[in-house]
C-alpha cells in the first residue's frame, strides 16, 4: 500500500491526464494552452492518496478490534515473536499460527549497485524528482510496465528488456500481452524481447547495460541516464518464489532459530 499499488496507480491515473491533455484533446475538439508538469505536485497527490487509504485501514483495524502493533519482528520459537517496536522498547507476541506476509525486495544484479537515484527499485521508481532523459526497465513484467509507463508518458524515453518473448509474465494470456504491448509501443516504448542481461556498468555517465539473445547470440550495450532496475516481476506463491528481479523478505525474522521448520527460505 505504501511503495506498491496505491502510489503505482495514483501516478499511473495522474500521469495519463497529463500525457492525454498533450496527445489527444485537440483531435477532440479541446484547445489547451500552455501545459507544464508538476512533478512535486503530482508526487504530493500520489502521497495524499496512499496517506488517506493508510489511516483508512488504522481506522477498519480499531473498528474491527484488531490490535496494531508497529516494530520489525523476529522469530524467537515457532509460536512465538519478539517485536522491536518503533517507538522503542520490545514486546513479546504469542500464537498458535503466525502469517509470514514481509513483502518482497530487490534481488541484487551482477555491476549495478541499487542507490535508489540512478539504480533504482520500484520503490525509487515511484519517488523521483525530476523525469530522466532515458530509462530501462530489467523485466516486462507488470510493476515494471506500470512504472515504465507513467515515466514515458511524463517524457523519458523507456527501453523495456525482458527475457521472455512476451510482456506481462509467464502467466497472461498471449493476445492481452500484444494488445499492451502494441499499446505502450504507440505511448513510445522500445522493447527488447527474448534478450537477457548480461550486467551494467554505472560508473559513468550514462548507465551501460550489457545484453544478448536470452538463446545466446550478439551481445549489445544499451546506453541510458537512468536505469530503473529490478522492477517487479513476481511469480507464483511467496513460498515458491524463485524470480529474478524481486525476492522475499526474510533476512530480520531469524526464523532458522527453529531448526527442522519448514518455512519459505528453506528450499
């Protein structure tokens, strides 16, 4: 809700108003003077959404008499919890059956640091502060596509490269991934199919980003200001997720404490 699809869907409304009062009114009979983007102002309407629909759920929690403890967790049994709480001090919590639902993170990729400024996660991609002269985008999957389309519709030009001979996943249905894919092609997005990639190189001024055939064949260097990096392409269930770009977040719950446990980072 915070850095996943409230503020992805707020920029995404907001950012095609913007891109259809450019594009598509004066076809339709609606003359517009001069249009400017506000990206501080757009940026501050994404944050007032996901506050509003944040104090929305605080408020269904104690209207529902669920108790909402804020702190990072830690296993310290299989039933039970200890609680680093944020405004200090610890708590213990115990339980019969306990939900592991920590989210994902980004999985580290081979000569691209993650600075959250030039290599970014989709948690930087929907807080930059000013719109990038280029972007790639590592995986077509649909976080990345969202993310590559607000920014192209806001003036970068956005490189998709995706291993896979289709967008959106392993998992949609092939006509919808060509009818979006003709879509965002029109919106001005390039896209590099069945291609992997190789490793990046940021250290100078513009990002190079190594790539090939995902079958093995030339290889290429892709050139950008920015790359928005690991964007989201989660598949499958949270215990059986073996995807390349997101991966679970696991590393503070210490739940190898319990040994013989199965849970999801044992294999």
């Amino acid at each position: 809700m915070n850095v996943g699809c409230i503020p992805s869907k707020a920029l995404l409304n907001n950012s095609h108003l913007y891109h259809q009062i450019l594009h598509d009114t004066k076809a339709r009979g609606i003359d517009v003077g001069d249009v400017k983007l506000n990206l501080a102002q757009m940026m501050k309407s994404k944050d007032t959404a996901v506050s509003g629909l944040t104090k929305g759920v605080e408020f269904l929690f104690k209207k529902n008499n669920v108790e909402y403890i804020k702190g990072t967790a830690a296993f310290a049994g299989e039933h039970e919890i200890k609680v680093n709480l944020t405004d200090g001090g610890e708590q213990t919590i115990l339980g019969k059956n306990i939900i592991i639902a920590t989210g994902s993170e980004a999985t580290p990729f081979s000569g691209l640091e993650i600075d959250e400024k030039r290599i970014i996660t989709s948690t930087g991609a929907i807080a930059l502060e000013k719109v990038p002269e280029s972007m790639a985008v590592i995986g077509g999957g649909i976080i990345g596509l969202e993310m590559g389309s607000v920014w192209s519709r806001l003036g970068s030009k956005v490189t998709v490269v995706e291993f896979l001979g289709q967008i959106g996943g392993p998992g949609m249905d092939a006509e919808i991934s060509k009818s979006a894919q003709k879509i965002l092609k029109k919106q001005g997005i390039d896209f590099k199919l069945n291609t992997k990639v190789l490793g990046g190189d940021a250290t100078g001024d513009k990002i190079k980003l190594e790539v090939e055939a995902a079958k093995g064949g030339k290889k290429e260097t892709v050139r950008l200001q920015i790359h928005l990096e690991k964007l989201v392409k989660l598949i499958a269930h949270l215990a059986r997720c073996r995807c390349r770009s997101r991966r679970y977040r696991s590393s503070t719950l210490h739940s190898r404490t319990w040994a013989g446990k199965h849970w999801p980072g044992n294999g």
